[in-house]
C-alpha cells in the first residue's frame, strides 16, 4: 500500500455506513495476498464507498489507494477498475470531488487500455467515458485505440465513449455513419445507437432499419449499461419515436408493453404481439389493460389454452383478459369460473396492489346490464370481494339483504346504493355498527336514513387529530351539505404539507357549501403544480368537472392532459383494469368542452408530434 494512507484523517471523512475510519483497513486488505481476503475487502470498498451509485467524501480520499492497487497490486485488477468506475460514475454531493480525483489518478492507469486481457481494457474504456468533460484530451487515445482493436467488444465499446466525449459532432457521426457497415454486429449497433440518440424526430427510417438489423444479429441487455448521461439505450431511444418503437416491435423486440404504456392509442397496434408473447398471468393482465381501450368483440382463439390452464391463477387472468376484450361468450367463462373455481376467482390478487376477486366486478363493468347472470350468481352466493356489483343491480340487492346485514361492513356500500329500500333491519344493523365506530357503516346508514348525524359522531370520536380530519374530509366529499358540521375539521386540512391533501379538503367543502370560487383555485394546484402525474390527480380532475370550472394557472396542465400524445397519467400497478390514463384524457377534454375550449381542435400524426 502506497505512502501515505495513515496521513488522512479517515473518521472525518464518511461513507454510506457514517465515518470512513475503517476504509484504511479495508483498502490494506484489498492488497492482501490472500485472495479471499482480497475478495471480502473489495465486497465492503464497493458498499461502503459507491453504494447503490452515491460516493462520498471517503471515495475521493480513497481513490489514489485503489488506483495504485488496481496497477501494481497482488490481484483483482477488473474488480479494482470497477471500484473506480463505479466512483467516476456516482451521484452525491461529493460527486465532483470524486471525479476530479479519478481524473488524477488516470494517467497513470493509461497503460492499462492496451492490457492483454480485453476485460480490462473494456473496463478502461468505462473509466474514460465516465469521466466527462475532463477526459476530452483523452480522445485521440480512443481514436488510436479503436482503429488498433481487435476484440468486437472492446471496439463497440470505444465507439459509444468515443460518441459521448466526442467534441466535433460531425466527425462522430461521419465516423458512425462509416462503422454502420462493420463487420461486427455489436459495434454496428453501437454505432447506429450513438447516431440515434443525437438524430432529431421523427427518427430516420432507414438508420432505425441499420440499428434494428444490428441488434437481431447481435442482442443485447441494456438495463445495466456502464454509460453515463447523455447515453441512450437503443431500446429506450426508439421509445421516443412510436412509430420506430412499432416497428422494432415488428422485428421482435420485447417493447410492445412499454410502447403502450408510453404512448397513447397504440392499443390496437401492440395487441397481436402482447397476445402471441403471453405466458402467464402477468403478460394476461396486460392484454386486459390494452383490450379495456379497445371497442373488442372479437373472437380470441388464442385464449383457449390459457382457459384451460391447470394454473386457476391463469385461468383467472385470461378470464378477466376475456372480458376486457368482450370476447363472444365472455359472460359465460365468468360464470363457469364462479362455479368451477369460486375461491380462486373471488381471491387472485393480479398484483400486492389490487383488490381480489376483480374478474367479476370487471364483467359488470364491462357488460352492464347484460351481465345481470353474474350479478344473480352472486346474490345467489354472496362473497365480500363481489359484493360491489350488487350496488348496480338493485332488486338483486334488496332481495338478499339479510345477507348483507351479514356481511357488514363489507356490504356497506350496497346497502349505501339501496338507501331507503334497505328497509328497518338494515338500518339497525348500520346504527350498531356506526355505534361501534364503523365509519363506511355510518356513511351507509345516512344514505339510507338521510341522517348524517351517526357519521359526524363516528368521525368526531376519533381519537388521533390527523385520522380525524382526514376521515372528516371523506364524509363530507360523501354527502355534502348533510356533513356541514365537519367544515371545521375539514378547513384544517387546508393547510396540509401535501397539495393532494389540500385538494380533496377544497373539494370536500365545495361538496358541502356549493362555493367554487374559494375551492377551485385550490384544487387547480394540484394540477398545475403536479409534474409526472399518477392515479391521485384524477380526483382533481373529477372534482373540477362537478364544479364546472378551469382556474387558469390549472388550464396548461389541463391541456397537456387532453391533447398529448404520450401518456400523462402513470398506471402502475397492471391489474387488468383500464389505464388511468384513458380517463384522465376524458376527464379533460370534457373539462375543456364545459369551459370553452374542446381539445382536439388541431390534431396531428404521432409522428409529427413526438
């Protein structure tokens, strides 16, 4: 070990685990002559020093010690260069610190870059790119050593470091445009790559044709790729392009799923593949989330052997992936499944996320009226995770309510959706139950009775603040005026931290007192602040619509959300149900009908547009 190392004051420097006093151990013992040693040192060097990419101040100190090791120590070279790669390459507030002290400790690793072993010299090439502006006199290395490289690896490797530092952007692409006809796949897709990522849209056709040919000849798995910003993987570059990512789905590409879920209405576009690649349960669920966009209708031989599948947790999948499609004889497989596998249907959870039992509700959903068969099966037979599309067919309800009362508070909101007809005994069983501090119970029995008195008392018992004007806000968005007693509780949450928080609170007061003016701008926040939008914004949406109003700081977002072509709302997890996002844009585009301005007055292809 190197001179100096007992000179730093380590314990004032930290690491991932807190103070570094233990890294001049360590790095002692990653010069060790024992190989296991060695191999311990390295394994706690990498946790301690480039956790999960973040380097700290320690990594700075340390990277002259691993440098030196990586020249002149007993073994582990590539592991060593990794270290460092891994320093080069890492965020934290210490980044900066690191990196200069990596571009120090470079030249002398330079011989390195002709080793013997073409992992090595990979390795170095990582090095260099990793280290940014500061490798930029390092080019004419690179160059030399592309046109010396023997190892198809090494020289794809040299042409993406070469196209990340490059400073004449003309001469990298005339040098990629050359390489398009190497004989080696591997560097022609990181050539076609490098040309693409710095391509303007639409991307050229004939370069995604190069870049297609390339990666079939030679795949690759880019998800733990070594490059630094502003590298690209092929897969994700073609992502920007939809038409370019179809097409890579044409030749093969496993992108059908991410194509859908990026872009909007390609749908129809990505089903053939989505359906020919489904497996299991999953790939099922994600054919019913497509198939919900969809009008369907039509048969889908190709679910048979899934239907038929000894897994009950696929059968379910291509079930619920049957109605989504409104495949003919969709409401028959449900009931057959009800009657052959009642546990497993009621129960299958698509993902931890997701409500069991989702297949029946969804042929509700789906169906309607039609699919009154199920909805009588389940009357028949009522279980806890059907029971909410009995609140779509009233007198099934009304003539198993005894069962429900038995199935509070599960049945809550079926007795809910009955109100009066739920008739005295249900009454009863809600009043004791609100009594007992069943808050979807007493929201239950004011929509039967027209009392919101049990669920006022229900919400102000509750002992913890933030539970209490949390549930406050939901009863009122619930029942409106009758809930006025909880405008109180309800206005504190106007100062929540969170915007989704002060939102609902607006929308909930709105829902009581009718006053857009003082509520509206509130909820347009959450909207107009909201960056990468998810599920939650939805309710803004909606609640902006009840209202009738679009404050203007909330119109952009609200635009964005009516007339973009990629998706606005994320939909993770996949369950089956339709993505939100296909309501967001509705909600929208109504929204901007009520207010004055309809989306879609301009329309464009997808290819102009991305």
């Amino acid at each position: 070990m190197p001179d100096g190392i007992d000179d730093i004051d380590w314990a004032a420097l930290e690491h991932a685990y807190g103070p570094a006093d233990d890294v001049p151990d360590l790095l002692r013992a990653a010069g060790s002559a024992d190989a296991q040693v060695r191999d311990e040192a390295l394994g706690e060097l990498f946790s301690s020093l480039c956790h999960q990419g973040s380097v700290y101040s320690a990594t700075a100190a340390a990277v002259p010690f691993v440098a030196r090791l990586a020249l002149d120590g007993p073994g582990d070279r590539l592991s060593l260069l990794w270290l460092l790669h891994g320093a080069a390459d890492g965020t934290g507030r210490a980044y900066l610190r690191v990196r200069r002290a990596v571009a120090v400790a470079l030249p002398a690793l330079l011989g390195l870059a002709a080793d013997e072993d073409a992992s090595v010299r990979r390795a170095m090439v990582w090095i260099v790119a990793a280290g940014g502006e500061a490798s930029v006199p390092l080019l004419p290395l690179l160059r030399a050593r592309l046109d010396m490289e023997d190892d198809a690896e090494v020289r794809a490797d040299l042409v993406t470091a070469l196209g990340l530092l490059e400073v004449s952007q003309d001469a990298g692409r005339a040098r990629n445009r050359a390489l398009l006809s190497a004989p080696e796949p591997v560097v022609r897709r990181a050539a076609a790559t490098d040309l693409l990522r710095t391509s303007p849209l639409p991307l050229p056709a004939a370069l995604v044709e190069s870049a297609l040919d390339a990666y079939g000849a030679a795949p690759a798995d880019e998800t733990g790729h070594p490059w630094p910003e502003p590298y690209r993987p092929l897969t994700e570059r073609l992502m920007d392009d939809p038409d370019a990512a179809l097409r890579a789905v044409e030749r093969g590409l496993p992108l059908a799923w991410e194509l859908t879920e990026t872009w909007r209405d390609r749908e129809r576009d990505v089903l053939p593949w989505l359906a020919s690649a489904a497996r299991d349960a999953e790939d099922l669920y994600r054919v019913a989330r497509v198939g919900a966009a969809l009008e369907g209708g039509a048969p889908a031989p190709w679910l048979a052997a899934h239907l038929r599948s000894d897994d009950p947790g696929v059968r379910v999948a291509a079930t619920h992936a049957a109605v989504r499609l409104r495949v003919p004889g969709a409401l028959g497989l449900v009931l057959g499944l009800m009657d052959d596998l009642p546990e497993e249907a009621a129960t299958v959870q698509p993902t931890p996320f997701a409500a069991p039992g989702m297949v029946v509700p969804a042929a509700v959903e789906v169906f309607g009226a039609a699919a009154e068969p199920v909805a009588r099966r389940v009357a028949a037979r009522p279980c806890v995770q059907w029971l909410e599309v009995l609140a779509h067919f009233p007198a099934l309800a009304a003539g198993c309510v005894d069962e429900l009362v038995r199935l509070l508070p599960a049945s809550a909101g079926v007795l809910a959706a009955l109100g009066p007809s739920a008739g005295s005994r249900a009454v009863e069983a809600l009043r004791a139950r609100a009594r007992a501090g069943d808050l979807a119970s007493a929201l239950a029995l004011a929509r039967v009775t027209g009392d919101a008195t049990a669920a006022v008392d229900v919400v102000r018992a509750e002992p913890d603040a933030l539970a209490r004007r949390t549930a406050a806000v939901r009863v009122a968005a619930e029942l409106g005026p009758p809930a006025a007693a909880l405008l109180p509780l309800v206005e504190e949450r106007l100062s929540a931290p969170a915007r989704e928080c002060r939102a609902d609170a607006a929308a909930a007061i709105w829902r009581v007192t009718g006053n857009a003016c003082d509520t509206a701008p509130v909820v347009a926040q959450q909207l107009a602040r909201g960056g990468d939008l998810y599920e939650p914004h939805l309710g803004a949406l909606r609640a902006l619509t009840a209202m009738r109003v679009l404050p203007a700081p909330a119109r952009s977002a609200v635009e964005r959300i009516a007339t973009s072509p990629r998706r606005v709302v994320s939909g993770f997890p996949c369950d089956g149900s339709p993505h939100p996002d296909l309501e967001a844009r509705s909600l929208a585009r109504g929204l901007l009908a009520l207010t004055g301005r309809p989306a879609g007055a301009h329309t464009v292809s997808s290819r102009s547009r991305a």
